[in-house]
C-alpha cells in the first residue's frame, strides 16, 4: 500500500470536492496507474475497506482442477492421460503446470494420509499374501507355494502358515486358524485389495467395496475389515516387511522331503521369528479381543 497517496487523498477530500479530481494528473504526480488512484478514492468515499479488492491471479488450470483431482484420486490417472484429457475439453495451459499440480496434490494427500500405525493391544492385525514361492526338496522336486501372514500390529506377533493356493475358502481357514493361534479376534484386520477380499468391479480408486461373501465372514468372526486407502504406502509396513521375512524360508531348498515335511518346516520357522523379533513385547490381553 502506498501510504503516501492514502494520506494525500484523505486530506484533499477533506479540503476539496472529490469529484474534480484529476486522477491521470495525480498518477502522473505519485508515478502510479490510475487505477491506483481510482482504488484510494474509492476508500476515502467508503465505498470500499481498506486491504480489499486484491489482485486474483487466474491459471488457465483452475476450471480443470475439479476434473483433475476426480480423475487421480478415484482412478489413479497419470498427468499424460489427465494431460490429453484436458486438452479436449478446451485447456491451452503447458503440460508441466498440470503435472506440479498433480504432484502438489498428491504429496499433500500422502502427507495426510501417511499416519503409522502405532495400535493398542488387539486393536489390529494386518494380513497379506508371499505368492507363487518355489522351494526344491530333495529329490529336485519343486513345490510351489503360498504364505498366509498375519501381524498383529501392537505386539508384531506373526502368525504363518503354508497354502497350495490363495482362494477365498483357503483365507478364511487361514484366518480362523490364526484366530485361534492368537486365542482371539482383533477389532480390525487391515487388507491388500485382494480379489477374495475386495469387489473390484463395484470399487474405484479412492472408494473400496468388499465382497458380499467375505463382509459375511467378516461380521460372524466380529471384526471390521479396512482397504488399504490410496496415498498410503506405509500402512501396510509390518506385513511387507514379514514378505521380506519369509524370503528366509530359501534356505530350506533340499531341506525337506514332503508336504508335511514343509508344514513342519515353516510352524517351526514362525515360532523362531516371533521369538527372535518379538522379545521383550507383552503378551496381548485376551479381553482386549472380541470373543
């Protein structure tokens, strides 16, 4: 603001009749434009406060942006597609203006959205899948399996077990076979968007719906399920990380003979990991779990 013209204004329309002023005159007298001088005479009439009337900056982006944040944060678009898009509907801006705005608002939806999770005792338990593992016994026979993980996200106690295949029956005997390893049922149970768990043809990209059969089983066993939202690549931390975990298993190639050499195998394995990482961590309540 310049203080100088405020004050000149103020004391001609004390002395002298406002309407006579010579505004080009006066611009040329301060070295301002005329609006300058139109804007001060303006808030000697009252006509508007002080501070008001700021100049907005338009980008050719902002009737776009609804369309933009629809399309990254319900189908995970790119900034090319969103880019071409765009430009049918009538957008001459520069490719690199949508691409930082896209990135801007992707980072403020991770940084709101990254929350670790740091649980109460039988609060919540997260679930993921090791797939296709191929482990060779000793006669060069390969087996190719899966890994069922369940951790429990207070005590970061693990529960494994090894499975011919991934489908909706075989998780829910996973589950209940965890249930009963930890002698409860956590409130909560974080999921991947599996197939078996998640209707993918009803969800999007910001908006996750579980499958009828599985809600079913979710409500008998009494816990709420929750999708992994969008933006959150940490949530499922401590799962991810027993994958990496399990990768130890390797070392049993040639180790075993049969199926039930490899069942063997990897409930002793679970036991030697709990006790190897989960030292010093309490017990969990069992009436902190739902029966």
């Amino acid at each position: 603001m310049r203080g100088d013209i405020k004050e000149s204004i103020l004391f001609l329309f004390k002395e002298e009749d406002i309407t006579l002023f010579n505004k080009a005159e006066l611009s040329r007298r301060y070295n301002c434009d005329p609006r300058t001088i139109d804007r001060y005479i303006k808030m000697a009439k009252g006509e508007i406060e002080a501070g008001t009337q700021k100049r907005e900056y338009k980008s050719k982006l902002d009737e776009f942006k609804p369309i933009i944040i629809n399309k990254v944060d319900k189908y995970g678009c790119t900034a090319k597609a969103v880019y071409q898009l765009i430009q049918k509907k009538g957008y001459t801006g520069k490719y690199s203006i949508l691409a930082n705005f896209m990135k801007k608002h992707k980072d403020e939806e991770t940084q709101k959205a990254t929350i670790r999770f740091e649980t109460n005792p039988g609060l919540q338990a997260q679930v993921d899948w090791k797939e296709d593992m191929i482990l060779t016994n000793k006669q060069g026979e390969q087996f190719k399996i899966n890994i069922f993980l369940m951790v429990m996200g207070y005590s970061r106690n693990k529960f494994i077990i090894v499975t011919t295949d991934r489908s909706q029956e075989t998780l829910f005997e996973c589950m209940i076979a965890a249930f009963k390893y930890y002698g409860g049922v956590p409130h909560e149970i974080l999921f991947d968007n599996m197939k078996t768990v998640v209707d993918h043809a009803k969800s999007s990209f910001a908006k996750t719906v579980f499958n009828d059969k599985f809600e079913v089983f979710a409500k008998d066993m009494g816990f709420t399920p929750i999708a992994c939202r969008p933006y959150r690549p940490q949530t499922k931390g401590k799962s991810e990380a027993l994958a990496k975990l399990v990768d130890r298993l390797k070392v049993y190639n040639e180790e075993f003979t049969t199926w039930d050499d490899l069942k063997k195998i990897t409930t002793q394995f679970r036991e030697d990991i709990n006790k190897e990482y989960s030292q010093g961590c309490e017990d969990i309540p069992i009436e902190l779990f739902q029966k």
